[in-house]
C-alpha cells in the first residue's frame, strides 16, 4: 500500500514508512499539546517537501491565525499559496435547526476545493467544533459518522483533530470518533514532558509505545529512539 509521509520527524518511523495513503487518521489531545501544529506541519511539509498540495479546514480559528501560526516557524506558506500548493478555509457557524443542509453545502464547497487543487492532503479542525453545533449525542454520532465517511471519500489522506479534556485513556471528545477512523495518534502535555501514542493504525504495524516530542523552531520532532513511562501521563 501507498504511505503519505507525515512531515514529521521521527513518527514515519513508528508507522513503519507513514500514513496509509487515503486514510482518515484522528488527531486527539487536550490544550496546549500541539495538534493544530501538527495538523499545520502535515499540510506545508507535504507541499514543500513531498509536492503534495494540502487543505487545512478550520471551524474554530480565523485563516488569518491559522496562517500567523504557520508563519511563526518561518515556513514559506505565502509562496505555497501563491502555488496553490496549500489553502486555507474556515467553515462559518452552523444553526442547529439547518445542520442538515449547511453540512452538505460545507461538503460539496470542500470536494470542489479538493478536486481543484488537486489535495493529497486534508486537515479538518476540529470535530470538536463541528460536534458542538449539534443539539443531541444522537445527531453528533450520526453527523460525525457521516463527516468522517465523507472525507474518505476524497482520496486524499484526512487528519481530523479533536480536543480532549487532557485525560490519559480519552480518545476523542464525543467517544465515537476513534471507531470510525484508520487512525488514532494521541498527543500529551504533562508538564514538561511532552509525548505521543499511537494508539491504532489499521494495516500498519505501528509502534505501540509512547514517545517524547518537542515543539522546535522548525515544528514537532519526535523522539523514537525514547520512551516515556504510561503511568507518568497521569489518570
């Protein structure tokens, strides 16, 4: 099978080459623990090195700050756009009582985008947002299934973060979407400590140990030659 390198040093070598190419991979971690540069590092890392032209949705920040982030570690994000090598989109508020219709239309508005870029890549931030508009757990699971299936569908490889409340065994917000995806890579903060988990990578066989990782000034580098201790990550 076809991998997409992660832009990441040091977690292609716990996934044994990298994503599964057209995977749909779940990003989850609490505050502060470096999703949103993870998600920003796979969509330029991508386009720089790898010519592969990526699209970072976001529901929550302004494109402005997405694109301030990226620029704080001094990657070319300009030159890219200018390319049209990466783009970044934010998806305005959804009404409750017209979920429904604006979800399709937010879609369809992302495959064209997709299809005229030609993306390899896609990041969705987040599904925690997106869960947030949702009146019932019953419409959250139905529209986060249906989001997930929808973006396997693009083939191009999808991160999708979510924000979790910091605990060790929680996996995502709503505690349904890490059964949907391929993928669960997990971040944590402890202070000082910082460390990833790759908790499941259908048709890989990944590292099932948890690493340290820093936040450079060139982005995330894991450290897979180190372990960090399970029960230091806390409850």
């Amino acid at each position: 099978m076809e991998r997409t390198k992660t832009g990441i040093p040091g977690l292609n070598e716990l996934l044994n080459g990298g994503f599964i190419e057209g995977s749909a991979i779940l990003l989850s971690g609490g505050t502060g623990t470096g999703k949103t540069i993870f998600g920003t590092q796979f969509i330029y890392r991508g386009a720089q090195e790898y010519n592969e032209p990526g699209i970072y949705i976001t529901l929550e920040e302004g494109t402005t700050n997405i694109w301030w982030n990226m620029k704080s570690f001094h990657w070319n994000i300009a030159g890219l756009q200018k390319k049209d090598m990466v783009k970044i989109y934010r998806i305005g508020m959804f009404k409750p009582k017209e979920i429904a219709e604006q979800f399709e239309k937010e879609i369809a508005k992302i495959k064209k985008m997709v299809n005229e870029l030609n993306a390899k890549r896609l990041v969705i931030d987040s599904t925690t947002a997106f869960g947030m508009f949702m009146e019932s757990d019953a419409q959250i699971r139905h529209n986060l299934f249906k989001l997930i299936n929808e973006t396997k569908k693009l083939d191009c490889t999808t991160i999708l973060i979510s924000e979790t409340m910091g605990k060790r065994d929680q996996f995502s917000r709503f505690g349904v979407e890490e059964f949907i995806v391929d993928g669960v890579v997990m971040l944590y903060f402890k202070p000082p400590v910082r460390a990833l988990l790759v908790r499941k990578m259908r048709g890989i066989d990944h590292d099932k140990k948890v690493h340290p990782f820093n936040i450079t000034g060139n982005g995330i580098e894991v450290n897979a030659s180190e372990q960090v201790l399970w029960e230091s990550l806390g409850d």
